[in-house]
C-alpha cells in the first residue's frame, strides 16, 4: 500500500500545478508574477515526476523477476 505522504504529495502538487496553469493561461497577472508561477509550476511538474517513477519502480519489483511475477519488498531509500 502506498504511503499516504506520497500520495497526499503527489495529488496536491497536481493540483497546485492544474491552479498555476489555469492562472497563467488567464494572463490576468504580471511578467514578473508569471514567471514566478512559471517556476513554481517546474518544480511541482518535477515533484509530481519523481513520485510517478516511484510508483512505477514499485510496480516493476511487485511484477516481474527474472521474468516470473514475484513481490519484493520495496525500500524507500
């Protein structure tokens, strides 16, 4: 079972990044505001990354070893 930080991580960042993009397609702020929106929304894009290939890695380990499906415990390290 994933862990509920992960999770809770993963689906706000999504939609903090859904808000950013909504504002800046408005185009109702600043330059200097859009590009701070604009960074924060890199960052959020790159959090939400990372916990999707997490995901994937514990997918792969849970399914497949050497071939025949298999559970492996999964270390967060």
């Amino acid at each position: 079972m994933p862990k509920k930080k992960t999770t809770t991580l993963f689906e706000d960042s999504l939609a903090e990044l859904e808000q950013l993009v909504i504002q800046l397609e408005q185009g109702d702020i600043s330059l200097e505001e859009s590009l701070k929106s604009f960074e924060r929304g890199v960052n959020l894009t790159r959090t939400c990354q990372k916990a999707l290939q997490e995901a994937e890695q514990k997918v792969q380990i849970l399914i497949e070893k050497n071939g025949t499906q298999t559970l492996e415990p999964f270390t967060d390290e």
